[in-house]
C-alpha cells in the first residue's frame, strides 16, 4: 500500500468490484431441481467478499466524505475569490464612474469660468468704450470752446487797427518784417 491524500492507497478490489463479483457468483450458482433457489457451492467464498465489502465501505465512505468536503471547501474559496473580484470590479467601476463624474463637473467649470471671463472681458470692453467716449466727449467740448475762444480772438484782431510805432516798443515797418527774429542770436 502507498500513502495518498485520503490516506494508504489499497491496492486490492473496491466495493464495488467485489459486489459485483458477489452477483455473478449468485447468478452462476446452478439451480436446484425441481426449486427456484439456487445451490450455493462456495458459500464460504460469497461471505468472504460480502465481508471484504463491507471492511471497505467505512474508508470508501470517508474517502467519498473527504472528496465532499473538498470539493465544498473549494467550492467556498472559489465563490470568496469570486466576490472579491466583483467587489474589485464594483470598486473599479465606481471609481471609473467618479472619475468621469469629475471630469463632466470640471469641463462644465471650465466652460463656466470661460463663459464668465468672456462676459467679465465684454463688460470692460464696454466700460473702456464708454469712458474713451466720455473723454472725447469732453475733449470736443474743450476743442469746441477753444475754437470759439481762437475765433474770437481772431474776430477782435481784424475789427481793431493795428499800433503805430509810437505807440510802443514794436516796430510794424516793412523794413522791421523782413528781419528775423532770431532766440539764439540775441544772446
């Protein structure tokens, strides 16, 4: 006998074997005459296997015991290691699921954060075009009255004749216009 998980491997016929051979001695056995029953010869020989069977039967059964509980057992780690795959890939898709989640809200920010610059920058635009307008308007003002000022500053010199020399220090003569008055030369 060897050694095996089960325990020592028996070498010699299964229950099952020596069942069977306990049905073909039975069915081989000749009738009696004149009877249905049958004469058993080797009475002794049926009762050895009957008795080996069930020798074999206690360690067959443990043997088929163990094979369940290993195979409950396997059955078992098997369903864990599938539910903990499946919570991973729950796991993994809520995680993939947030991140798109994030991803939309962070976009959308995004869009809000350029729709509100580009509503800041079209309002200063605006304020800009209107302040420059402001100050243009009010420089038309100041060139409208200067004009009017030169106008009429213009107007008094043609109406009012002009001094004779002995009026002042200027000397109106054509002799007088012809020279230049030179800045530089006077010093």
């Amino acid at each position: 006998m060897s050694e095996h998980q089960y325990g020592p491997i028996d070498t010699s016929p299964d229950t099952e074997t020596l069942m069977r051979r306990v049905v073909e001695v039975v069915n081989n056995a000749r009738p009696m005459p004149l009877s249905s029953s049958v004469l058993l010869n080797n009475k002794d020989e049926v009762i050895e296997l009957m008795e080996d069977a069930l020798e074999r039967l206690p360690a067959e059964l443990r043997q088929a015991r163990w094979l369940l509980k290993e195979r409950e057992e396997f059955l078992a780690r098997t369903q864990r290691e599938a539910d903990e795959i499946i919570e991973a890939v729950r796991g993994q898709a809520g995680r993939m699921v947030q991140k798109t989640e994030i991803v939309r809200e962070a976009q959308l920010h995004a869009q809000r954060v350029v729709d509100d610059a580009n509503a800041e920058a079209s309002r200063l635009r605006n304020e800009a075009e209107d302040y420059c307008d402001q100050k243009l308007a009010q420089f038309e003002i100041v060139l409208q009255r200067t004009i009017k000022t030169v106008t009429a500053g213009r107007e008094k010199l043609q109406v009012a004749p002009l001094p004779t020399a002995s009026e002042g220090d200027i000397d109106f003569s054509a002799e007088a216009a012809t020279e230049i008055f030179d800045q530089d030369a006077s010093e």
